[in-house]
C-alpha cells in the first residue's frame, strides 16, 4: 500500500502516517505496560503519552510515503528499487537516532524465524529490511506492469536466504589442555 502510486503526495503522507499508526500502536504496546505497571505513572497520563509517542513515530513512515511520491512519481524501476528502499531506511535510521531514538520495530526484525534470518550475520536487522523492502518493490512493480521476470528477486533472495542457514559463521575456539583439578 505504502508503494503504491497514483496518489498525490498529501495523500501518501496520510496513508504513510495511517500505515505507521497501526505498526506503532500494535507494536509498542509494552511501553503503556512499562510506564503504567512498572513505572506507576496513572493509567489516563500512561495512554496519553503512549498516543504521543505512536504520533510522533507514525511520522516516519508518513515521511517515507510522501518523498516516495514527491520524489519519484512514476511507475519505474527506480522507484522501487532504489528509492522505496533507500528512503525506508533513512526514515528507519533517523526514527532510531533522532531526538535520542526509537530503533524498535525495524521490519528485519520481524524475520528472525524465516529464511531472511540467515541475513543477519551479515549485515544485520538493515540488511534484512532492505531485502523486504527490495522484495515488495519486486511484488508491487510486478503487479503495475505484469512483467513476471521480477518473482525471480524474492525467489533468488529467499534461496540465498535458505542456503546461508548452512553457513558455519562462527568456530569455537579450541579448549586449551587443561591440567586437572586435584
């Protein structure tokens, strides 16, 4: 929904700003806990700060949807798979950094137990979202322009993804002898 085109940029910014409202509310959902139950803070005061904080984080993914369709309007390769993935990890990189941060609820994330999950010795939870990211511009650009070729991407990515589950990424040290204890 976030990638596709055909609306103008105010409205991208809303539908942006929705999408981010039901990741955040769903997705945080701990904070409430932790600053009602275990912080003490009154229920009524503990909700408002949680609608302020899934606000302010929705802002992201708004402004990810609004330069997605300011920047690059038409249906092209390069919107999808350049720009929706370069954008969506600039916004997740400045959500994590700026005012302090609030690097929680990275797609990657959401991985760990697929084949994506291999990707992570590699180059982490922003490796594993530019995949997703590159993965359904692949979907949604095959679903604008019908060419079939682009199920090749999530397939090779999801293959790779399956072998590197083989992969030995670390070797344990070997033991010294030890003497035995008396």
């Amino acid at each position: 929904m976030l990638l596709i085109r055909g609306r103008s940029s105010k409205s991208a910014l809303w539908t942006g700003y929705a999408w981010g409202l039901g990741q955040f509310a769903t997705g945080i959902s701990w904070v409430h806990v932790s600053i009602d139950t275990f912080g003490g803070m009154p229920k009524i005061a503990s909700l408002f700060l949680m609608a302020l904080l899934v606000g302010y984080l929705s802002i992201y993914s708004a402004l990810f949807a609004w330069s997605l369709n300011r920047f690059f309007p038409s249906e092209s390769k390069t919107r999808y798979f350049v720009a929706a993935p370069a954008l969506w990890l600039i916004f997740d990189w400045a959500r994590g950094w700026v005012m302090t941060g609030f690097p929680w609820l990275w797609l990657g994330y959401s991985q760990i137990d697929s084949p994506l999950g291999n990707f992570a010795p590699i180059g982490g939870v922003e490796l594993i979202t530019l995949l997703l990211i590159i993965m359904a511009g692949s979907f949604t650009y095959l679903t604008v322009t019908k060419q079939w070729q682009l199920l090749l991407i999530p397939m090779v990515v999801l293959a790779t993804g399956f072998g590197l589950r083989n992969y030995d990424w670390v070797t344990p040290a070997p033991q010294k002898n030890q003497s035995p204890s008396r």
